[in-house]
C-alpha cells in the first residue's frame, strides 16, 4: 500500500484485507473471496461471539468428561430425548462436530489475519519510521513551539532518549515508537494458537487412572492395577513408570468446635510408601498437594470406609473375609455398600446396606449418622437369598445388586430386622445361612495418578500469552513529528491503536523541546513555556486513533 | 473477641455500609435531578471551548471530561458519603475474615460482601486519575442493592474452609476475579450512559462527557479488567491443576469463565474494527457484564458442577 493522503489512517497499516463487496468471477476469485471474509475482523467478532454462544450448552448438560454420572442421570430420566443428546453430541459439546467447527474456523481466520501482520510487520520493524506529512495541523495534540531547522537535531535526540526510532525527512523529523505492542498482539494471538495444537497433540500420550486403596494396601503402576483408566490415542502402555504406592495411613480432621460447621471437613492426608527404582520412601499427598512420583501426578480424589466383614457358613466355615469399601451418601459419611457371595453358602447369598460412622436413631426408629468420623460405628445390612444373576453375561456394577431374582431374608418387608452390627459383633444369616461378623473398620482412599505431557509447555506458552497480552493492551504505538516552519517548530502526533495519552505525549514533548532549547540559548525557560500550546488545537476529530479495521 | 462476636460487628458495619450507600445514592439522585432541571450550555459549544481552551500547557486528554462535567455539591455530597460507606464495609469486610480466620471471600455471602467493596474501591480510588463522580448514582445504587441482596439471601455465619479451598490460590484467584469485577462493572456503567446518551442528550445528560469519551473510558476500564480477567482464568487453570489434577475440565463455572473471557475480547475487537464502535461494542460490554452477575448468581445457585461448595 502506498502512503495514504487520509493522514488518520496511515497507509502501511495492515487491517486485514479489506473485503470487496463483490466477488470477482472464476473459482478463484471466489476463493480469494470467502477466504477474505473469513480473514476479515468482522468474521473474527461474530465467530468469538458463537464461540461464547456454543460454549453454554456444556453447562446446562451434564458432560461424559466432567460429571459421567449426570449423562447416565440424564439418559435414565429422559430416555425419549437420548437420541436428540447423541445427534447434537450434547454430552460431549467440547468436542462435538460443530464446536470444534466454530473454532476451527475462529483459528483458522486467526492464522489469515496474523500472516499477512506478520510479514508486515517484520518489515515495519526494520523500515524507517515513515514521511512526515504534509500537513501536521491535522493531527492530534497539534502545536507549535519556538525553535527552527537548527533545533531539529536537538529533536532527534530527545525523542530517541524517550525511545522512539527516528528518521530525518528534509527539515523534519519523523519518530515511531512502540513496535512491541504489535509484536506482543502476535504473540499473543500465535500462542493461542500454540495453546490448541500443544493441547491437540501432547494430551494423546497421557493417561489417567485411578485405583482404590484401603489403609494398608498398595499398586503397582501397571495397566491391571487400575479400577479405571482412560488414555490419549498414542498412549502406549510400555511408557507407565515403574513405581508402587502403598496407602498406610489416611488422617482425616473434622471440625469439632465451630457450632454451625460441626463435622465439615478440615484436612485429608494420605500418607503413602512410594517404591520407586528399589528405593523406598515416605510421602504424603493432601487435597491442594499433589504427588509427583517419576513424572507422574497422583491426587487423593476422594475417601470413605471399608468395612471388613467376615460370613461363616453353617459349619463355621470362612467363606468371605474382606475389607469391602462402601461409598459415602452424604457430608455425615452415611455409606452404602455392597457384598455378593456366589459360592461358599448353601444358597448365594447378597448384602445390601449402610455403614454410620456416628449412628443415632432417628424417631422413626431407622439409623442415621450424626457425624463423618468413628464415635459410633455400626454396620445395618439388609440381606438377600437367591440369584445373584452374576452368570447372566450382564455386567454388573459391584456397587448394586440385583434383587429381581431373590427373597429378602433380613431387613425391609420381610419380618425380621435388619443385621445391625458393631465392630465385633456377631451375628446370624435367618434360615441358617450362617454368620457374619463386622471384624473392624479402615477408610480407604482413591488415588488419581494423572500423567499429562503438556502441563509443562501449556504452563510457559500461558506465561507468553499473559506477557504479550499485557505489552499489546499497555504499550502505546504511536508516531510523532517535528516540523521546522520558519522560525517555529511544528509538533504532531498519531496513534496507533488505543492511545489516550497521546495528546499528554506531545505536550511532553513540547515541553522537552523547549527546556532543552533554552536550556541551550540560556534564554529564560519560563517565558518559552508559556509559549507551549499557544497555537494548540484546530477542531480535532473525533477519535484519537486512526483505526477501526474492517 | 470470639468470632461470633467479631463476626456480630462485622455485620453491624455493613449495615451501616448500607445505610450510607442509600443517603449517597440520594445525594447523588438529588444532584442528577436538580442538573436535569437547570439549563445547559449546549454540548457542542461547550466542546469546542474545551477543545480550544487556549495557553493550558497540560491540556487534559482527548478522553478527559469536559470542563462542565465537574461534580456539583450533591455529587461532592456523594462522594463524601461514598467514601465513608466504603470505609465501613471494608471494616465490615476485615472483621468477617478476623470471624472467620482466613480471607473474606469464600461463600456467596463473602464474594458479595468483597466484590462489591472492590466495585466501589475502584470508583473511589479512580478519583485518583479522573473525575467519574457521574457514574455516583450508579455504583452507589449497585452497591446498596447488592449488599442489600446479599446479606438478605445469602448470609451465612462463617464456617472453615473445605480442603479443596484451602490454597493460597483461593486468595489470588477469587480476589484477582473481583478485582476484575470490578473494573468491569464501572465499564459498564459508563457503557450504559453512553448508550442513555447516544438516544437522549438532555437534562442530566449533557453535563456528561461526550459518547465519543464515555466510550473511550469505558474502553480503557474494560481493558483493565479484561487483563485482570486472564489472570483469574489462567491462576484458576493453575489451581484446578492442583485440586483436581487437570487444568482445565470444562466445569460450569469454568465454562462460564471461558465464556466471558471470549465476550470481552470480542468487545475488544468490536472496539477496533469498522461499524461496530459505538454503541454496538457498548452493548457487547454489556453483555459481558451480564455474564458475570449471570455466573456469580445463577451458576452458583442452580448449576452443577465442582464449584458447588459456595457454602450458603
Ligand atoms: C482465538 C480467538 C481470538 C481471541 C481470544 C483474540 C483475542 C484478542 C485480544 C484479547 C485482543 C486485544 C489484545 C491485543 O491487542 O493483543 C486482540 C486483538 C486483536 N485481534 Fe484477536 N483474538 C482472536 C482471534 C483473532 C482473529 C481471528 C483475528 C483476525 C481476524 C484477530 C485480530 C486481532 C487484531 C487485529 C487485534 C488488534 C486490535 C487492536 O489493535 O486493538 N484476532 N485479540
């Protein structure tokens, strides 16, 4: 582009392209023409904004990543909308057809509108700042101060001590200042895009799993250790680091004192044996402090009890002896679990019930805990005879039982209570099963180990992306002239970009000007003050800045 | 002194944060209603006056209210009255945390109680750098309302914070987040004049600054909080990554995050491309704002997600 005759708008100033209002013909004239209006900053505010727009569904639905237990809520309680769910890929919006269309697209009009900046301004930073212009008069914070062609090197000098780049143009000079904050829009704008492929690529190769531990207990990080496991697509199971972890102690702390937040939990803190190259050691993971072992993150996601529970069959006989985790229902860590014995009774045998760790009765006669911690432990089963219905080939989550197939013996409607025990308490199966027998109780933790190649890069390209979006915001571009006429130098200036200390910028410099030129003649400076900004001001226009972009 | 007693204070001083909010926001009233009646000199007049103010050395920006815009004894009232209802809700603030022993914002009750200390913090200490005694009657209204809401809604007495809270990342990010709430809502009230004023320039109105200057400053506040903004999503990634082992999981209250960061930087793009100044990026800022009251209350209050511990 060649210097423009409108002296708000400079001409070198690259906006994008601006788009014809019609398209030339030929198919590649079309081309020119759709990728013009996809570069255009127009497309880019209407894309951020669908952006916003499309990004709102994934809050009102819940998502198989974020809440998987909500999609199958959801499923199950509107099974005549799944397949208005799945066609708009509803549980999974962040990574559905048209989200990842509406920012494709936003990325893509990205790349086509910071090249061409790129390359120009690539240039612009090895260029000489540009011609004066003709008529400074235009510009803004115009003014005249005393001085003439003689004065101009003194000029030169001051604006490069206040950092800007200048060049010699007949009998002005002409200055620019502030490249940076165009080097820092690219960047920031490039580290966005660095941000999506660094995510895109590196998250394929990490893994996440997590694994149950009952006090005492410990895993080895391989694959078959996991309760469950998800990884990216180029994931390879050779890459799990060698290491073990033991959970030999789970602390936790409720309050005790505040009276409105009795029992609200103050502190979890695993303490863990982590083996790692033959070599053993004691750490400690808390909930705002997670583990690294050997480039791995693990986290304690969340805890509860596991009661151990032994069942005798009739002759006394131990046919099941484990520690059996339950899963808490509420902040008083009421839990409920469940046992399946398929073999070893004379009928399979299912238990089904609560776990309070600080029971009460409740005026109904039912138990509930009154508190998360151990004051008063006591195990309530309900128990089951009949079929598990274990071989039907269906899979079955160890956390519920299926009842269809078999006759309550203990607990609900079927005439004898249910088998409420204390730590070790004894009692008998009605219709002589057997006994069962609560042995003690430990808490269990879940750990997450998390391993996730991109943290360290996603973390740096982050910091540039804050940097060069602060120099973009903060750091003023402008240009700035001084023009000998006659006996009176002319000053000017032009923003680009933002700039509302513009007008404060050339007064400055006025005022530098002058001090210095007097300075130099040894007149009396504040008589040339007063004469800064006499002249100031024709009508100025309306905006301090040249730009709004197409 | 025991907590709850500290705690009794505190609230005692917001109350009276309050009720000093409202007499500023009659003050402020007042001053609007007596200027509406009084005749003005016509803007354009007025501008060109200011514009050609000759032998100021240090002119005031191009973005500088004009000259008639100074404040008249009930905005001077006001802000008075403002400053002091600020001083007693940051009292009210300080004895809270003191009840709680930790920092003042980690319940709905508290981001409120904080927030809108922030809001008007920022208004006042903009006194600082620029005259917006104009924008009186909106912050001072904002914030006898808010309060007002807040401590009839939301009020909980204080409580310790749950292992996932307990970060010092709870006191960068959520007080970064206000901070930028805060900016943002004095953006939005000067968008929200620019607009008044770009249908009707009478009465009250044409003692403002031009659209052209309300827009510019409300630019210039929006930016501030936009930085502000980043920050609070970036420090919450960092967080996330430590409590919950991901940085980023597309949470509700992330995406509302995101979601409002995507809205102001396009009121950022708005402001810098052809046709959509004016009063078409105003509304954009608006938009913006509408999305952070939206997620303070509405996300906070119905919506699923990890967030959910507001403790109200
Ligand atoms: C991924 C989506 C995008 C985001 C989040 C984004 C964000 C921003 C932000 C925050 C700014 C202001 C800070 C700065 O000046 O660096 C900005 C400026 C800018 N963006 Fe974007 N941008 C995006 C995409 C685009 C696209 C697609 C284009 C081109 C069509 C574009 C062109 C520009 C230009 C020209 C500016 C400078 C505006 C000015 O000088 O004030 N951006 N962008």
């Amino acid at each position: 582009m060649s210097q423009s005759s409108d002296p708000l708008r400079p001409g070198d100033h690259v906006d994008g392209v601006a788009a014809p209002s019609q398209p030339p013909l030929g198919v590649r004239g079309w081309a020119r023409f759709l990728w013009r209006q996809l570069t255009s900053m127009r497309t880019a505010i209407v894309l951020l904004l669908l952006l916003a727009v499309a990004a709102i569904p994934g809050s009102l639905v819940p998502q198989e990543s974020s809440d998987p237990n909500g999609v199958i809520q959801v499923r199950a309680d509107n099974p005549e909308l799944i397949w208005l769910y799945d066609a708009l890929s509803l549980h999974d919006v962040y990574s559905s057809p048209w989200f990842s269309a509406i920012y494709i697209l936003l990325f893509t009009s990205l790349v086509g509108c910071v090249v061409p900046r790129l390359a120009h301004h690539w240039k612009a930073m090895r260029a000489q700042p540009p011609r004066t212009p003709a008529r400074l008069s235009r510009l803004v914070g115009f003014q005249t101060v005393p001085g003439d062609a003689s004065d101009l090197d003194r000029a030169d000098r001051v604006l490069r001590r206040l950092g800007y780049r200048t060049a010699r143009y007949g009998d002005s000079v002409s200055a620019e200042r502030g490249y940076l904050r165009e080097t820092g829009n690219l960047l920031f704008h490039l580290s966005m895009l660095g941000l999506l492929l660094v995510i895109g690529r590196g998250s394929g190769f990490g893994y996440d799993g997590q694994r149950l531990l009952v006090e005492g207990r410990g895993f080895a990080n391989t694959l078959s250790s996991y309760d469950s496991f998800s990884s990216g697509q180029w994931f390879d199971e050779g890459s799990l680091e060698p290491f073990a972890v033991v959970l030999d102690d789970l602390q936790v702390e409720y309050e005790t004192e505040n009276r409105d937040a009795i029992g609200a939990p103050l502190d979890f803190t695993a303490l863990v044996s982590v083996t790692e190259d033959g070599a053993e050691r004691d750490a400690q993971i808390k909930v705002n402090e997670p583990l690294n072992v050997a480039g791995a993150d693990l986290y304690l996601i969340s805890n509860g009890y596991a009661p151990r529970i032994s069942v005798r069959d009739a002759s006394g006989q131990v046919v099941y002896d484990q520690y059996t985790p339950f899963l808490a229902q509420d902040d008083a860590m009421t839990s409920l679990g469940v046992i399946k014995l398929p073999d070893g009774l004379e009928e399979q045998l299912g238990l089904r019930g609560f776990f309070y760790p600080t029971a009460v009765p409740l005026d109904t006669g039912a138990l509930a805990s009154a508190y998360p911690d151990l004051a008063n432990p006591v195990l309530s089963l309900q128990a089951f005879a009949g079929d598990l219905g274990l071989d039907r080939g269906v899979p079955r989550s160890v956390y519920a039982l299926e009842t269809d197939e078999m006759t309550q013996i203990a607990g609900g409607d079927s005439g004898t209570d249910a088998l409420t025990l204390a730590p070790g308490q004894t009692i008998d199966i009605p219709g002589g099963l057997g006994t069962i027998t609560f042995e003690d109780v430990r808490r269990y933790g879940v750990i997450e180990v998390h391993v996730d190649h991109t943290q360290t890069p996603v973390f740096w390209i982050t910091v540039l992306l804050f940097a060069s979006l602060l120099a973009s915001l903060l750091v003023p571009r402008r240009r700035m002239w001084v023009k000998a006429a006659g006996d009176r130098l002319e000053l000017a200036g032009l923003a680009r970009g933002e700039d509302p200390t513009l007008e404060r910028a050339v007064d400055d410099l006025a005022r530098r000007l002058v001090d210095e030129g007097s300075a130099a003649r040894g007149d009396d400076a504040s008589a040339a003050t007063d004469a800064v900004g006499a002249t100031a001001g024709e009508a100025r226009p309306a905006g301090p800045t040249d730009r709004p972009r197409e | 002194m025991p907590p709850a007693e500290l705690d009794a204070w505190s609230l005692l001083l917001v109350y009276s944060a309050m009720a000093v909010y409202t007499l500023a926001f009659v003050a402020y009233a007042v001053d609007v209603a007596r200027r509406s009646a009084a005749t003005a000199v016509p803007e354009e007049a007025r501008e060109l006056v200011s514009a050609g103010a000759p032998g100021a050395p240090a002119r005031p920006a191009a973005s500088a209210p004009a000259p008639a815009a100074r404040p008249g004894r009930g905005a001077r009232i006001g802000f008075a009255l403002i400053v002091i209802a600020w001083a007693l809700h940051l009292g009210g603030a300080v004895m809270r945390g003191l009840a709680a022993g930790r920092v003042p914002w980690a319940n709905m009750y508290e981001f409120a109680l904080t927030g809108v200390a922030v809001i008007v913090g920022v208004f006042v200490l903009s006194r600082l750098w620029r005259d917006l005694n104009f924008l009186g009657v909106f912050i001072s209204g904002l914030a006898t309302v808010f309060l007002g809401l807040a401590t009839v809604n939301f009020y909980v007495t204080p409580t310790p914070l749950p292992p996932a809270l307990q970060s010092y990342w709870l006191v960068i990010h959520v007080f970064v987040a206000t901070l930028a709430t805060g900016f943002f809502a004095l953006g939005s009230g000067l968008s929200v004049l620019q607009l008044i004023k770009e249908r009707r320039s009478s009465g009250f109105l044409r003692a403002l600054p031009s659209t052209v200057q309300l827009e510019d400053l409300a630019y210039r506040v929006g930016v501030i909080g936009f930085i502000f903004w980043t920050f609070t999503l970036i420090a919450g990634a960092i967080w996330a990554e430590h409590a919950w082992g991901r940085y980023w999981g597309w949470d509700t209250k992330e995406v509302w995050t995101f979601v409002i960061w995507v809205v102001y930087a396009g009121y950022i793009h708005a402001r810098a491309t052809r046709g959509w100044r004016g009063s078409r990026s105003a509304w954009l800022q608006l938009v913006g704002f509408a999305a952070i009251i939206f997620n303070y209350s509405v996300v906070n209050l119905f919506f699923k997600g990890l967030h959910a511990y507001s403790g109200l």
